[in-house]
C-alpha cells in the first residue's frame, strides 16, 4: 500500500476524539439521577447502581472490543459499539417511560456498558499504531474527549429533560449517540504492519526504550508487567474515582459550598479530567511512563494528606482539580505505557484486558467512603486510607521494567532485526 492511498491519521484523531465524548457521557450520569428518583420514587443507591454497573460493564466490553478488534480491524467494532450503545440509551429511554428499574439495569447498565468500553478501546489500540513518534501524546487525545463528555453532555441533558422529561432525553442522545459513533468509526483503519512515519527513527530515549517485540495477548499475560500495569491503572481509578462519587456532598460538608458551587466541582474534576489525559500523556513522551506514573502517585498522597485539612474553599477546589487531572493522567499515559511494553499489534485485546482494572476500581472505594461517611458522619477517614495506600503504592512505579524475556520472545527480536 502506497502512502498516498493511507487515509489521513489526523482525521482518525479527530473522528477519535469526537466518538469518545459521546461515550464518556457516562459521567453525567448524576444529570438524570434526581429526576429518576423524584419521578419513580426509587431509592438513591438503586439509580447509583447504572452507573457501577455501567463502569463494570465497560471492562467487559474492552475485553470484547479489544480481543475482536485485532482480529477484524477497529471500524467494524466501533461501529458495532455504537449501535450497542445507542439501543441501551434507547432502552434506557424506554424502561424510564415505563417505570421498569430492572430494564434500565440491562438497557444503561450492561448494553451501554458494553458497548462504551467496545468502543473506547478501538481508537486507542487504533491511535498508537499511527502516532509512534508522538506515541503518548496522540492517546492522550484519543482519550481526552472522554475526560470531557460529560461537561458537554450534561448541560444538554438537563435541559432536554426540564423541558420533555428524562425518557425522551435518553431517546434523543441514543439516536444522536449511534449516529455519531458509527460515523465516526468509519474513518478507523490499522496502517499496514511495520508502517511509520516517512523519515521518522525513534531518537527519544522514551522512544528507544519501547519494545521491539509485539506480544500476543498470551505472552503478555505470562509476564509480571502485564500485573504491574493492571495494578497501576486499578489504583489512580480507586483514589479518583472515591472523590468524583461524593465531589458534590464533600464540598458542602467539608467547606461549606453552596449546592449550586458544590455542582460546580463536579464540572471541574469533569474539565481537569479531560486535560489531565492530554497534559500528562505527552509529559510522559519526555520523562517516561513510570515516571508519570510516580509522579502522579505522589501528588495525590500530598493532596490526600491535606484535603481533611482544607477548610478554604479555593484551596478545595485547587485539590479537587489537582485530583481531576491525575484521574485523567493516568488514563492518558497507560495505552502508551501499554503499548511500550508489549508492541502495538496486539494492543486491542492486551490494553482490552488492563482496562477491566477501571471497571472493578469503580467498585471498592466508592462504597468504602460511603459507608465511612454513614457511619462515622465525617469523609477524614476514608480520605486517610486512600491516602496510604497511595503512599505505598508509590514503589510500583519504581520497579516498573520493560519486559525482555517470555515465550517466543527471543524467535520474534530474531524477526524484528531481520526486518
């Protein structure tokens, strides 16, 4: 294939970015929270549970996504993806208008879980393959805009269902959702095995440090790197994902906001999320991904450590932005993190896998600092066990170590430096 029959690789990171706001619309699930309790007279943790159940979902449908996406390509997956999430979002609007909680378990819950995490690990497995000279920048921006979804989602969706009600607004962003999302999946194509960029050499010692070897998803799950990256990911989830579930509550208890400034730091993790993933992904093409990493560690057990201490509101809000960014952070260096450790061919299906650590982080801490806060009335607590484990936390970075040995490792060098 000649290079001027590849398709444009800036067009893939645009259509990226704008499928990845339609799916990172997750985030603003507490838009349709209250309407649904006022509406259905549910219970607050029956309606909390889609959105759990969304984010465990998700992992699975990285999985899916990921492993199939290496065989068949990733335009066929997304769109597939989008056509999932957009019925779940329909369904959803149909188990509201019908008052059925268990339907929109399975409609919010499992289909549009599933087909958020089958596509959003399309554009990234996607991605690395075409940017190998700005590897960790280009995933930051594949996954930036869903850092961002919610914030252009939610006030849209809060409108929409003051003025016609939440069942039309879940059938109103279904409908906008699959066509967005199907369309955009049909920019994605994979460059042609070996393909780089015309003159470009990795000269960076980021660059140089990356694998030769393109591992399948067996041998990378045979090496301890592959648990190293898993538990990495698995705890910056934990401690973000603990203060984005009670940011509003927090902020009233802890300095007094009102609810209307309270709101407002739901919007901000939501902002500092989305440039976390852009500002730390291309750091760590200059200081390296566990050094981000470490990095990303540390700051969080300072802002920990101070945030039960805090008793200004501007210096609240300074940590819970500091918190949003490194949230973010940490997904925007892991795809490139990924892919130097075990090569960009099999990436769907090896980065598909690691992604199950965002969906079962999504689990543990949130309930861990709810049932704190139910039964001491006070966040400290919670706030301080994150806090160590954070700290200890800080040595995996540390032995972080790109892996050189594993089956048939050494017969494919022997076929990288042949070629």
């Amino acid at each position: 294939m000649t290079s001027d029959r590849l398709p444009n690789r800036w067009g893939i990171a645009l259509a990226a970015v704008c499928m990845q706001i339609c799916l990172g619309a997750v985030y603003g699930w507490s838009v349709f929270k209250k309407p649904l309790m006022g509406t259905e007279h549910w219970a607050e943790t029956a309606v909390q549970l889609n959105f759990t159940l969304a984010i465990f979902f998700l992992g699975v449908g990285t999985i899916i996504g990921g492993l199939w996406q290496d065989k068949v390509g990733p335009r066929k997956v997304a769109a597939t993806a989008g056509v999932i999430y957009g019925i779940g979002y329909m369904l959803s609007g149909f188990a509201a208008g019908h008052h059925s909680l268990d339907i929109l378990y399975i409609a919010y819950g499992v289909l549009t879980g599933i087909g958020m995490g089958m596509g959003y690990i399309c554009p990234v497995a996607t991605l690395v393959k075409w940017f190998p000279d700005m590897r960790g920048l280009m995933t930051g921006v594949a996954v930036c805009g869903y850092g961002f979804g919610a914030a252009v989602m939610s006030p849209f969706a809060a409108w929409e269902i003051i003025k016609y009600g939440v069942p039309t607004t879940f059938w109103t962003l279904g409908i906008v959702y699959l066509i967005v999302v199907v369309a955009a999946a049909q920019f994605y194509a994979n460059p042609p095995q070996g393909w780089r960029p015309a003159g470009w050499e990795p000269r960076t010692a980021v660059a140089k440090a990356a694998s030769p070897y393109d591992f399948t998803v067996t041998e990378a799950l045979g090496t301890w790197q592959f648990y190293l990256l898993f538990a990495l990911l698995f705890l910056n989830v934990s401690a973000g994902i603990m203060i984005i579930s009670q940011a509003s509550p927090m902020a009233q208890e802890m300095v007094g906001m009102t609810v209307l400034k309270a709101a407002g730091m739901v919007g901000l993790i939501s902002l500092c999320n989305g440039l976390g993933r852009v500002f730390w992904a291309w750091v760590s093409d200059h200081l390296g991904r566990a050094r981000v990493y470490f990095l990303l560690f540390l700051i969080q057990v300072l802002i920990f450590f101070m945030l039960p201490r805090i008793h200004d509101w501007t210096l609240f809000s300074l940590a819970f932005a500091l918190i949003g960014l490194c949230y973010g952070g940490g997904f925007g260096t892991m795809p490139s993190f990924t892919a130097d450790f075990f090569g960009a061919k099999a990436m769907g299906g090896i980065y598909g896998i690691i992604l199950l650590a965002w969906g079962l982080a999504a689990i543990p801490s949130p309930i861990m600092i709810a049932h704190i806060h139910q039964d001491l009335g006070k966040y400290g607590p919670a706030i301080n066990v994150i806090t160590i484990v954070m700290l200890v936390s800080l040595i995996l970075p540390l032995i972080a170590r790109r892996p050189t040995r594993g089956p048939n490792v050494l017969h494919a060098g022997v076929e990288s430096r042949a070629h």
